[in-house]
C-alpha cells in the first residue's frame, strides 16, 4: 500500500470518528464532494493542496500519519536511495 492511501485512510478514520460527512468536509475544505469522496475510497491519489486543507480543517498534525509502519516504509525508502546514489553517483543528475 502507497503512503498517500495509508494518509487518505487515516482521513476517512478521523472524519469517521468525528461524526462528519464527506460532504460537510469536502465543502470545508474547499474540494468537491466527488472529489473527496473518490480519495478516501482509494479511487484517487490525493494532490498535496487537499492533504494541506484536510488537515487544517480537521486541526491534525502531519506527524497524526506516521505510524509504526509508514516509518518503516519511508526509512526503507531513503536507504534505498542512499544505496542507489552510493552505486550510481550520476543517478540524481539532470
């Protein structure tokens, strides 16, 4: 699973909990119903502007998303990064 479903998940829980409609959110946070609604059903990537406006109007913290595991993937990810440009110097050059 991408980190941006595990986020969008992670949304939808928090709305859930908080007894909020997709709709009242989407009109919230200034994105359209369908929209929002086809991100939190993983029928969409979400865009970094609506991340930004979900967690402003649900007053979360970037760091409500990472969990044991998202820390897990994005540590594997930097150190396979770390590894290629060790390998392969010229891989990051335009």
């Amino acid at each position: 699973m991408e980190l941006i479903e595990l986020i969008s998940i992670r949304i939808d829980e928090v709305r859930s909990q908080r007894g909020q409609d997709i709709t009242e959110l989407a009109r919230r946070a200034g994105i359209k119903n369908k929209t929002l609604w086809k991100t939190l059903h993983g029928n969409r990537e979400m865009k970094a502007d609506e991340l930004v406006a979900l967690c402003y109007v649900l007053k979360l913290d970037f760091n409500h998303f990472i969990n044991e595991k998202i820390q897990e993937d994005l540590d594997a990810r930097c150190w396979k990064a770390i590894r290629d440009l060790s390998t392969n110097p010229h891989s990051f050059e335009n």
